[in-house]
C-alpha cells in the first residue's frame, strides 16, 4: 500500500495544533516544482546578473577609453577634411578635362565611389563607443573614400597622357617662318610659273634670302628625305607625326641626315639657288595627310 505523510503544524500554545495528511505522490510533486522554481529563480538570477555584470563592465571600458575616442574623433575629422579636399580636386578634373577636350567622367561612374561593403564584423564593435561614432560607418567612410581616391588617380593619369599627347601634338605642328631673314616672293596658290610662263599651282611659299641663311625645322620630327632633285636642288623632307610634314628645298648645304630626330627651332641647313631656281631662295611647304597647306596660315608663333 502507498504510504501516506502527515504534516502537523503547531500554531501555538491556544489555539491548539492543526494536521494535514499528503500522499507521497503529491509531496513528491510539490518537491517538483519546488526544484524546478529554484533552478528557474538561480537561471535568471545568473543571467540578469551576468547582463549586468556584462553593461557595468561595457560602461567602464567607454569610460577608460577616452583616448581611443579622442583618436576616432579626429580621425573622423581628416576624413572630412580630406574629403573637402577630394571635392576640390573633383573640380579640378572637370576643368582639366575641359581645357584637354577630354570627355568628363560619367556620373554614374563616380557614384561607385559611393557604395560598398557592408562590414557586419565592425558593427559588433560599435556598442564600445557612443552612438555619434560607429566604427563601421568609419571603415565604410575610409573605405569608400579609398575608391574615390583611386578613381581620381586614374582619371588624372588620363588627362596627363592627355595633355602628353596635346603637347607632342602641338610640337609637331608647324608654327613659324623657317628663315628669320627674307622676304616672301611667291606666296601659296596659282602663279605663273617663271620658267615655262603657265599658270601653275605653286604647293609652297618662296622666302628669299642671302645664300647662307640659316633654316630651322618649323617643327618636331624625324628627317625622311636628304638629296638633291633637280627641281627642288638640295631638299630636306622632314615627318612630323599627326599627318604633318614639311619641305625645304633650293638649299645650300644641308646639316641633318635621314632618320634624324629634329626638334623645333633646330638649324637643319641654309639658303641656297640649288635645283630649279632663278635666284637664292628657300621653297617651304607644309602638308598635312599629304594635301598642300598654305604654310601664311601656320605663322604665328615665334621661332626663338
């Protein structure tokens, strides 16, 4: 037979005692959700205990870190700054781009710099610092700003071979008298031809000077002709590049060969009547993609 268990409790003294019997399946339930209530009271006792523990310890590391957030803050600064600067030198691009008649960067292509990553790890770290600082909007900030930067380096690597090509573009282009002595005689265009008396379309302008005079490459090039003609007498053909060339021709003594560099302003030869000529004159053209060009229109710059 199942025991059963009698609880006597005594009141006091007057009012007697009182008894309660209980079997032993409802003690052992009550013994149950006695232990059961414990180990719930110690549970959230441990874990509230631990929370606390846990934000008082988060508190005193904010406190103690006051130079770290010293450094974040300023950190924060320069990125500021540097990003005023970056804005400035955004500026600079398109005007850059606009003076090297260089397409400017597409909008969307400079938003890139914009997005990025999202640096989930970073954030775990932003419950150590106050909510005006967020480590993960730092890195993504340094981040993003990175991609700017590297951005405006390309791009201004492109507007300096830009401005390379512009420049070796300009020195190969004709731009002043071949002579600093003379007169021009014979100007670009038809003309009756001195010695067979037609008319005759003249490719040049003749510049006449005293034998001896000295003529200058008119531009940056590479010689590609040295000998004598007997129209032209002793010509120079020089290449320019960009479908430049030119010629001067009737010369007395020539200085370069073929296959020399020559570069603006330097002396290639002098003033002669050599070849088809009735008096000492130098016969200069300019062609550009092999058409005659008027070489009148191509002098205005000064050669020294």
């Amino acid at each position: 037979m199942e025991k059963d268990y009698k609880l006597i409790v005594v009141w006091n003294r007057t009012n007697g005692l009182s008894s309660f019997t209980l079997s032993r399946k409802r003690v052992i339930t009550i013994l149950s959700i006695a232990f059961v209530c414990f180990f719930l009271i110690v549970g959230l006792s441990v874990y509230y205990l631990s929370e606390f523990v846990y934000y008082a310890r988060l508190e005193s590391i904010k406190k103690s870190n006051q130079k770290l957030l010293r450094t974040f803050y300023e950190l924060k600064e320069r990125m500021r700054l540097l990003e005023s600067e970056l804005s400035t030198l955004v500026e600079k691009d398109k005007a850059l781009r606009t003076y090297a008649d260089v397409p400017q960067i597409d909008l969307d292509i400079r938003k890139l710099g914009i997005g990025g990553r999202r640096y989930y790890k970073v954030k775990e770290l932003d419950i150590l610092f106050p909510d005006s600082l967020k480590v993960s909007e730092l890195v993504h900030d340094i981040d993003r700003l990175g991609r700017l930067i590297k951005l405006e380096k390309v791009s201004y690597e492109n507007i300096y071979k830009a401005f390379q090509l512009r420049s070796r573009q300009i020195r190969s282009t004709p731009t002043f008298r071949p002579t600093m002595r003379g007169y021009i005689t014979d100007g670009f265009g038809y003309r009756i031809d001195p010695f067979t008396g037609k008319r005759q379309f003249h490719y040049g302008v003749d510049i006449s000077a005293p034998i001896g005079t000295k003529v200058y490459a008119t531009a940056d090039g590479v010689v590609t002709v040295t000998r004598y003609s007997k129209t032209y007498g002793k010509v120079i053909k020089i290449d320019h590049g960009f479908g430049y060339s030119t010629i001067y021709a009737h010369l007395s003594r020539i200085y370069v060969k073929e296959g020399d560099v020559v570069r603006r302003g330097e002396v290639i030869g002098e003033v002669g009547c050599t070849g088809r000529s009735t008096a000492p004159h130098l016969h200069y053209e300019i062609r550009q993609f092999g058409i005659a060009k008027n070489p009148l229109d191509y002098f205005f710059a000064a050669i020294y």
